[in-house]
C-alpha cells in the first residue's frame, strides 16, 4: 500500500493527514501534534516525524508505506520552502533564519518532500474538492481569516512565483473606493499598503479599519462599548445573527472581493473562484448572503464570464494538510512512486 503524507506545520501545532493511491482520505478531522517551533529546527522536525508515526500508526499504516510527503507553512519563505532569513511570526527562533525546511524535513524523514505556503497549500486543496488532481482547470482562491490568504491554480498547478510570493492575492490593490456607503473610508493594510484586498477582506481589516468606520457613524451600538480586537471578533455572529451594522461590515468585505474577482476574471479567466476561512464559518444563511453579495459587487460582465461559478471552501481546519497531501501526491506520481 503506497501512501502520501500532507503535514501542515504552524507555530504551535502540527496537523497531518494521509492519502492513498485512490485518493481517498486516511484521517477524517483533525490529527494534531504539537510543533514546539519555537525550541528551533531540530525539535520540531522531531516533532514533526514523531507526530507522522502517530498518524500513521492510527491510520493502520506502517511509516514504511509514506513514499512521499508534502510540507506547508506559513511564510514567508521561498517557493523552495527556505524561510526568509529575516525571520518570520511563526518561526522566530534565531536558528529558524534562513532554515531550508523541506530539505531539512526530508532528510530527516529520508523520504522526498514538497514543499507549499499554507495559503497556497489550502488553495490547492479548494482546487482539488472541485475538480480533483488530474484535471488542468484555473481556479482563484480567497481564505479569509485573520489576515487575507489566496492561491492560485493555473492548468492544475500552484503558482509559486519566483520568490515564493505567486498567489499573495491579499495585497492586490481593488478600486475600494468604489463600494457603496463607505466614503472616507480608511483602509490600510499591515504591509503598507492603501486599498488592497487584506485591508478590507480580513478580520484584522475589520477591526483597523471598517469597523472603526461604521461605529463612528453609529455610537450607539453595543460594539461601540468594547475595546476593538474584542469588537471584531463578535462581528461574525452577530451579522450570521442579522446585526444591521455587522452585516454592513461583511456587505464590505463581499464587495471587496467581488471587486477583486472581477481583476481576476479579465487576467485569468478561469473555471472558478473559492472562497474559505473563518469569515464563512456561518450558517448556510449567511454563506448564500455573503456569495450573493459578492455578485453584485463585480461590474458587468459578459455572458460567459457570469457563469464562473463561486465556491466555499470545504473541511477549513484540514485545508492545509490536505493540500500538502495533494503536492505530494503530484511529487509521488512525477517521481514514479506512485
Ligand atoms: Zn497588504
């Protein structure tokens, strides 16, 4: 039996999963270990393959049968999986800097290793729930969480880039300042940038910016009360609940990306669009809302780029894992052993 292994590593937990030749899904859920990244490079890539024989063992598989397995982690870091050696959120410790990750990982497992961004990683896995791993369609991936991740799918495969940045699609700038109701509106991104997709399609978007921007119209509300960061992260529920303002502010971020998607039609033109993260961790209700309002905010479109359809990405906890799996899989399959 001939298994690939997705570890999706971030700073404080390890999530894997497993995918057989008939890619069919080993690990329902979540199966976690936790990364220690913070003791450096050698402990967690300990962690990592004491973690990978847990899941293994637990799947009724001997870590033999794993011919490959597929990496992803938050960046930044090259398209080769080299972090950058000015340090990153994820990985401060001083040893980190510069750390090549899939070749340390995969001298450490003696097994071949690919190598993803988390985002990338989880637009591939969107991509792969749609149209599996063999076909050549284009998608365009949105995860909306605490910042702005994305991905895109060109023919089938990740676009990387040159420097590992392919797919940053946060920091696009969108024409903002054409969504209804928002005049004045301030929308300044963590990167320096004014007016991208992140500093209004994010959750830290909402609490520097639209929030702040509706509660000074509306002092009365009871978001008004809270301190900010707390503020933000009620505004899901309450908007999934039918709060006016908070729908306003969510009327904002689907404006944003429909604004964002229709860039993304006249320079990919592609088979889909998918939507994930933490902003769509709602009722049915407000998914259908949130999509619709996406619609309306992209200018006219001719016949045949109206019906691209839009997604919401399945299974969020795992995306990452599983997109890592897929990679492998491609890996696997290039390299004949699979
Ligand atoms: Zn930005």
């Amino acid at each position: 039996m001939q298994v690939v292994a997705g570890v999706d590593l971030g700073g404080t937990a390890i999530n894997y999963t497993l995918l057989n030749q008939q890619e069919e899904f080993l690990i329902e859920g979540l199966c976690e270990h936790p990364a220690l990244a913070k003791q450096g490079p050698e402990l967690c890539l300990q962690q990592i393959a004491d973690g990978l024989q847990i899941a293994a063992e637990g799947a009724g598989i001997s870590i033999a049968d794993v011919v490959a397995v597929g990496l992803d982690t938050p960046g930044p870091a090259s398209a080769a999986g080299q972090l950058s050696a000015r340090g990153s959120t994820n990985f401060a410790h001083p040893r980190w800097a510069g750390f090549d990750m899939r070749e340390g990982l995969a001298h450490k497992l003696g097994k071949p290793v690919s190598y993803l961004n988390d985002a990338n990683a989880a637009a591939l896995w969107g991509h792969y729930s749609i149209f599996g791993s063999n076909g050549r369609e284009t998608s365009i991936s949105i995860v909306i969480g605490t910042g702005n991740g994305g991905g895109i799918i060109l023919d089938g495969n990740v676009v990387k880039g040159k420097n590992g940045f392919g797919g940053e699609l946060g920091h696009v700038l969108i024409p903002y300042q054409s969504i209804a109701g928002t005049n004045g509106i301030k929308a300044e991104c963590n990167c320096g940038r004014t007016g991208d997709l992140e500093s209004l399609c994010s959750l830290t978007g909402i609490e520097k910016n639209i929030l702040p921007y509706f509660l000074a119209r509306h002092p009365g509300h009871e978001l008004a009360k809270m301190d900010l960061h707390q503020a933000a992260k009620l505004v899901r529920g309450l908007a999934d609940q039918g709060d006016s303002l908070c729908r306003e502010v969510f009327r904002v971020q689907a404006h944003a990306l429909g604004l964002f998607f229709d860039e993304m039609v006249n320079t990919f033109d592609p088979d889909a669009f998918i939507v994930g993260g933490g902003a769509l961790e709602t009722s049915k209700e407000f998914q259908d809302w949130f999509m619709e309002q996406i619609r309306t905010a992209m200018p006219i479109q001719r016949e045949e780029q109206a019906a691209i359809p839009i997604h919401v990405m399945p299974n969020g906890d795992t995306a990452g894992a599983r997109g890592a799996a897929i990679e492998a899989l491609k890996l696997a399959k290039q390299g004949g052993l699979a």
